[in-house]
C-alpha cells in the first residue's frame, strides 16, 4: 500500500514531495512499472512538473538511491560520535523510511541488474563508513572493509526481507516500531560489539588467516 502520510506531510517542498512519491510507486510496483504519471498523481503534481525537477525516471531513481544511501551515511556519522537515536525516533523525524526500506527490498527481490546495482552500492557505502570508523579505531584494524561491507550488505538485505517475521520475536509486529525496534537494535549492537560466542571457535580445514594481502582490496 503505498504510504501517502509521508508525501502529505506539511511544509516539505514540491522536490521532496515528488521524490518521496518515487519512493513509494517503486517500492510498490518496481522501478520499472512505475510510472512518472503514477508518481505524479500521489505528489499531486504534473508529470512534466516531475521531469522539470528530475530531468527523467532515471533522474528520480538515482535521487531516490541517493536518499537511502544517505540514512546509512547519517548512520555512519552516529557511530563515529558514539550515539545514535533509537529506531522509532529517527523513523519520527524520517516518516519516508518506510518507503525507502521497501524501495530497496522491491528493488532487490527483482533480481537482475536491479538487484547487482543495489547490492554493489550498498556494499560500496557500507565499506566507506567501515573505513571512517577503522581511522578513528572504532572498526578493528584486521578487518578486511570490502568483505565486510558486503557481508553487511547481505545481511541488511536479510533483515528487510524478513522483518516481519523477526519483529515477531522481538515482541512486536514493526521491526520499525517499539518494543521490536529497540529490541533489534540493543541486540544488533551488542553483537557486533561484543560478538556471540564466549569462546573462540576454529574453522577445520581453512587456510590460515592473511588480512594483510586482502586489505584494500573487493571481491
């Protein structure tokens, strides 16, 4: 169901109005099945009035990719200052997120190029925070970026695709909303802080460790 709260919301620009209407016609029905009359109609714009301000359909997705590579850049800035807002507030002040996060699922569960694109980018963005955290040593200086920006790719793409199902062990039924929200978050965290396992476990059969040769390099 396409979110019109988001677009309605006062005060925010005709641009901001028509990017948050692309938001949602392509997470509802594809990049490719959206239309820039359909966009139009839930902006409550012309389409040329969209083409005036985006130039084209692809003008409007590279804005819109620009807007949710922009959360985990907010995200990045977060964790370097070493606090961040808890999901539900920052989903308060960004009533968009939620077309965004659908906007990447459509846009990954249409495989194809589609789906190569969204992945490479968000692998790409990922790494780049990993680097800034690494320079200040809030990332481990073993950790190999790429690899792990897109094993942290991989697994934001799980959460979306799964989120109702996991916010229903995590006491709620909005990964995006209170107590589910909080949940995922604290447990998040205090897993990629302080990891799993009491104990170190080995991987049989693997060959040793080389974080020097892979360091600066993508897979």
């Amino acid at each position: 169901m396409l979110n019109v709260r988001s677009v309605d919301q006062p005060g925010i620009s005709t641009p901001e109005r028509i990017l948050r209407a692309g938001l949602a016609v392509f997470a509802e029905h594809g990049y490719a099945a959206g239309s820039i009359r359909a966009i139009a109609q839930l902006a409550g714009v012309s389409p040329a009035l969209v083409l005036h301000h985006y130039g084209s359909k692809e003008g409007l997705r590279e804005a819109c990719d620009a807007r949710v590579l922009g959360y985990t850049d907010d995200k990045g800035r977060m964790l370097l200052s070493g606090s961040m807002p808890s999901i539900a507030h920052y989903r308060d002040r960004h009533p968009e997120i939620d077309d965004a996060l659908a906007y990447v699922v459509r846009a990954v569960t249409d495989g194809g190029e589609t789906s190569r694109h969204w992945f490479e980018r968000w692998q790409a963005e990922s790494a780049r925070v990993l680097r800034e955290l690494q320079a200040v040593g809030r990332v481990r200086d073993d950790v190999d970026v790429d690899q792990a920006g897109a094993l942290l790719a991989s697994f934001g793409f799980g959460v979306l695709g799964t989120q109702g199902l996991l916010a229903g062990y995590l006491g709620g039924d909005d990964i995006m909303a209170d107590p589910a929200a909080t949940a995922y978050q604290r447990l998040a965290m205090a897993i990629f802080t302080d990891g799993l396992f009491t104990t170190e476990v080995s991987v049989q059969g693997a060959p040793p460790a080389d974080t020097k040769s892979r360091e600066g390099t993508v897979r």
